[in-house]
C-alpha cells in the first residue's frame, strides 16, 4: 500500500513531491501552516490538487481528469478530536466503518468486540460518547480506525488533546498497531516521530525541505526547524583549522578531518553547551525557560541548559552578554 | 438569572399576559354546558377530521421535501444559493391569501400545471388536495428553516469522519447527519404540523369552503362565527387544546 504523492496546490502555495512505501510510518512535521493539513486533505481527498497525481498502491485516487471519492479510497483519519458518532455506542461505533464496508451485521459485532477487546475497550462497549473519558473516546476511536482496516491511515496529531500519562499510554498502543501499517503522522512532538516513525518529511512554505530516515534525520538535522524539532543546536560554517567556522568568525572546535573551506553543518545538545571562563563564543542572552532541573538560555542562535547555580551566579538574564563553549568531542559535523 | 437587570420582568409579564389573556378570555366564553353537543355535531366532527388528517399529510409531505431541501440549502455550495434560500422561505412572510391566489393560478384549473392535469382527468383546486398543497406551502418554511439551522450548527465534522471510515453519501445522511439532528426534525416536524392545522388563507382561496372536503376547523370556526358565536367559540376552544397538546408532545420527544 504505497503512497505516492506528486501535487501542487497553488491556492496554498504548496508543492509536494512525496513517497511513503508499504507498512512504513512517514511522520510529517513543520511549522504551522507549512502545508501539513494540505498534505493530509489531498490524501483523504478533502481537497483536490490543482496539478498533479495522488496514488495509492498503483491506483490513481486523484489526478488530471480522475478522482476517486474520500469513501472509496480506504483512507482513514484519527485526528486529536475522536469525533465518535455522538447518537451511537462505543461498540456501535466500532461497528460503524465495518456495516459500511457491507460487513454483515453479526460479524461487525464479533470484529468490532475484538477490536474493543484489543484496547481494553470492553466494559465500555455500551457507553455513548458522552459518558467517555477523552482518552477512552481517543481509543475507541483507534478502534474505529482500524475496524476500517485502511490501506493508509492517516493520524492527524492524534495525541494533542490527551495529557501525558495517557498519551504515552496510547503511544505505546499505536506503536503495536502501526509496525505493519502504511501511515502518515503529523506532530509536533519529537516522541511521536522516534517512537511510531520509519521515516520524517519537514515541511516548510508549502515545499519538502527535508525527508529521510527518522533517526538520521534527527541526528544530522539540515534545518532550523529540523534542529530545533529534535531539540538540537544546529550551526553552519566552513572547516577551518579544527573548527567550524561561523559567518560571523565565531570558531567552533569540532573533530575533523574536513577539507579546509568544506561548508558543514555543525550540530550539538544544549546540555554539552558550558559556561567559558574566557574566550569562547560571544553571544547575548534572549531568554530563559525552566527545563527540566537545568534552565534552557537561548541566544541568537544557540541554546544552552545551565543550572540554575549558574544562571543566578553569573546574574543572567535576557540582554546578558554571555561566553560559551562546547566540548569539541560533542559536535557532529556533516555536509551542509 | 442574577445578572439579568430587574426591569426586563415588567415588559415580560406584559408579554405573556398579552398572550394568555385573550385565550383565558375566549375560554371563559365557553358554555361547558353545550360544549359536548356543539363538539360532536357533525359539522365539527368532519372539519376535525379534516383538518388533522390534512395536517398531517401536509406534516409528511414538508419532511419528504423538506428535509432534502434543507439539506442541499446547508450543504451544497452553488451560485444563486442565498436567493434560493430567501425564496424558499418566502411563504414565511407572504400574506397566505397571496399564496392562495398564487396556488390557484398554478393548479386551479385555468392554472399553469392545472391545465394540463385538467385534460389527465385531475383537478385540484377546490378538493382535499388543495387543502393539503395549501397547508404545505405555508407550512414548509417552518420545517426548513429550523431543520437548516441545525444542519449548519451540527458541522460537517461527522460527515468527513463517516465518509473517511469508508461510508458512502446515502449511508452518511441516513445514519450521521440526519440522526444528529433529530430533535431539529421532529421539533421542525410539529411546527409544520402545528402551522397547517391553523391555516385559513391560502386553503380558503385556493380549495375553498366545502364541508367534509375542505372544510377545515379554522374555515369551520370562521364560519360559525356568523350563524353560531358559541359554536364557534367551543371549536376555537378545541383548535387551543389540539394545538396545546401537539406542543406539549413535541416539546417532550424533543428534550428527551
């Protein structure tokens, strides 16, 4: 079940080039209205593309003179709002996706009971909508999701509403169910891309900045947002003497070897960042945000995490003039 | 309620008594004693008969038409949408006398429709098909307008679930959008029923006064206002008690 998506929607000023293959999970991140929801209304067919082809497992489910209808492309969203049918039961539900799909009515009964079963659903199979918590009414309709059975499932930050201990709960659940399942996930949440995602796309202005491999993405960042999403410093400079070198000549050691005047990328935690007696590199402080037990110091363009010994010892604070220094052994450089 | 300024009881009571007084006034008029014999004569009885089973027809014609016309005019999007809407709705505020005229020039027999029926072997005007056309073109707005409002409140959130869960458009409307809005159908419902039951104009114009065919209870009440002041005042009494219990029921279905 790969998806295939080749499109341009010019009232968005979005252009996509984009592939997920059979039983991979693609997660989609960027900032907002970089044309995330456009990338998931083309796919379910909440909107057609100007130009261009959407296929799904070699069927053409929107193109120049084609278009399949959102219900006969077993697409299926789970967005943050479980929009459970509120006059029906949970099992009724469940049932829901199956009866349409022509199931009849006692086998929809038994797979949406064992669907219920599978997500510790059962006790509340009876229950109106109304009468379920926001994490039960989340399940019962991952349930319903699946009951669907989709070629693609579609999650539109499905964990976004749910507070953490549930969310987590619930990650761990769709982590099961998406290991052989064609997916794409929108998020803003690191955990979700690492935990449920075979692979990462970055959107930025309508276009695809990045795609690739989750983890080598994450760790190898090529964008501002790519960085600051895996929760990164990411720099770029060229390689001079041991060091990269920044635009403004700030230098910063790192490993090497590199041919001298290679532009890289140079990328490191916020926590390897120190406090440097002398020298180092010259920043001012823009702001201070608790992290954790350390406190996370932004500056132009990079983030440290301090302790908060630190922070009122050297009287820091938004306008603060500031040297830091980073471990040459903690930076990762790679092409730019 | 505390934050409600005490004035506004005042011009309310005024209100309500406005309304009440005038039927505690018309029942107070009622001679209990012949009331029984007045209900049961036989002019009442089949304008009774006549005006609930026309009502009625009228009620189901409205949701048979009415719910796909409500339907299309929340959901459809289309040029000339919002003249559509007006259009529709403008039974509402025309004079029903003007709906009458405009009935008779369509079905009566020199009509624009009526003419060709005419030669068929069906005419309409001045039968119980009128009475129900008239009753129904004045009573469809009511249903529409409240059934549209609903539709439009309820979102097409469920709809695009529905459909992404693999449903197709049939089984969309007849299993998530028009359960959703239910009480806006069976509240819509009554109104209609409740608004063809007290019609007089158009019906009168249009299917005339014929006892047992198109007599009606209001064209009846109107009648035996001339001949008859206490007949006419114990069906009015009757019409208010009909008209009572239709709300009543309606309100409870609909809350429940």
């Amino acid at each position: 079940m790969s998806l295939q998506l080749r499109a341009r929607v010019p009232e968005r000023g979005v252009e996509l080039d984009l592939a997920v293959a059979d039983g991979q999970t693609l997660a989609l991140i960027g900032p907002n209205g970089a044309g995330k929801s456009t990338v998931l209304s083309l796919v379910s067919g909440a909107l057609r593309p100007g130009t261009g082809r959407v296929e799904l497992d070699g069927q053409l489910l929107a193109g120049e003179h084609s278009w399949t209808p959102p219900h006969q492309r077993r697409v299926t969203t789970l967005s943050q709002d479980p929009v459970l049918f509120p006059h029906l039961t949970a099992r009724r539900n469940v049932m829901y996706p199956l009866r349409s799909q022509g199931v009849p009515r006692a086998r929809s009964r038994d797979e949406a009971e064992q669907w219920l079963a599978e997500l510790g659903l059962m006790e509340l199979a009876e229950r109106r909508p109304a009468q379920l918590s926001g994490g039960q009414a989340q399940r019962v309709a991952i349930a319903r999701a699946l009951a669907a059975d989709p070629r693609l499932l579609l999650l539109d930050e499905p964990m976004a509403a749910l507070d953490i201990d549930v969310a987590s709960a619930l990650r761990a659940q769709l982590r099961r169910f998406l290991t052989d399942r064609t997916a794409i996930i929108v998020t803003h949440d690191v955990l979700d891309a690492l935990t449920l995602a075979d692979c990462l796309a970055v959107l930025e202005d309508g276009r695809i900045i990045e795609q690739g491999p989750t983890q080598e993405l994450l760790s190898t960042p090529r964008s501002a947002f790519t960085a600051r999403f895996a929760g990164l410093n990411l720099l770029t400079g060229r390689w001079q003497d041991g060091a990269v070198v920044l635009a403004d000549g700030t230098r910063l050691p790192a490993t090497g070897p590199h041919p001298p005047g290679r532009r890289l990328h140079a990328a490191f935690r916020p926590s390897a960042v120190r406090l440097a007696p002398v020298g180092g590199i010259r920043r001012t402080v823009t702001g201070l945000l608790p992290h954790g037990d350390l406190v996370r110091v932004r500056t132009e363009d990079l983030a440290a995490d301090l302790s908060p010994q630190e922070i009122a010892e050297h009287r820091l604070e938004p306008g603060s003039p500031v040297l830091l220094a980073v471990p040459r052994g903690s930076v990762t450089t790679y092409e730019a | 309620m505390s934050t409600l300024p005490r004035w506004v009881l005042l011009p309310a009571l005024l209100g309500a008594l406005f309304v009440l007084l005038p039927l505690t006034a018309m029942a107070s008029r009622v001679r209990w004693a012949n009331v029984g014999a007045l209900l049961t004569s036989e002019a009442s009885l089949s304008a009774l008969r006549l005006s609930v089973q026309t009502s009625a027809t009228s009620a189901l014609a409205c949701v048979l038409v009415g719910v796909p016309m409500s339907v299309l005019l929340a959901r459809a999007e289309f040029r000339g949408l919002s003249l559509l809407r007006s259009l529709v709705l403008l039974p509402l505020v025309l004079p029903p006398v003007v709906g009458g005229i405009a009935l008779l020039y369509t079905f009566g027999r020199q009509g624009l429709l009526g003419r060709h029926l005419e030669v068929l072997g069906l005419e309409i005007a001045f039968s119980t098909t009128a009475v129900v056309l008239a009753q129904t073109f004045v009573a469809l707005p009511f249903l529409v307008i409240s059934l549209e409002g609903a539709l439009r409140t309820a979102g097409t959130r469920y709809e695009v679930t529905a459909a992404s869960l693999g449903a197709g458009p049939s089984r969309v409307l007849l299993g998530v959008t028009l359960p959703l809005v239910l009480p806006s159908l069976l509240s819509g419902t009554v109104l209609a029923f409740a608004r063809a039951l007290g019609e007089f104009g158009a019906t009168i114009t249009f299917a005339g006064s014929l006892q047992g065919t198109t007599r009606t209870l209001p064209l009846e009440i109107y009648l035996q206002r001339e001949s008859d002041p206490e007949a006419a005042v114990a069906l009015s009494f009757l019409l208010m008690i009909v008209a009572v219990v239709v709300i009543a029921v309606a309100r409870r279905r609909v809350s429940a």
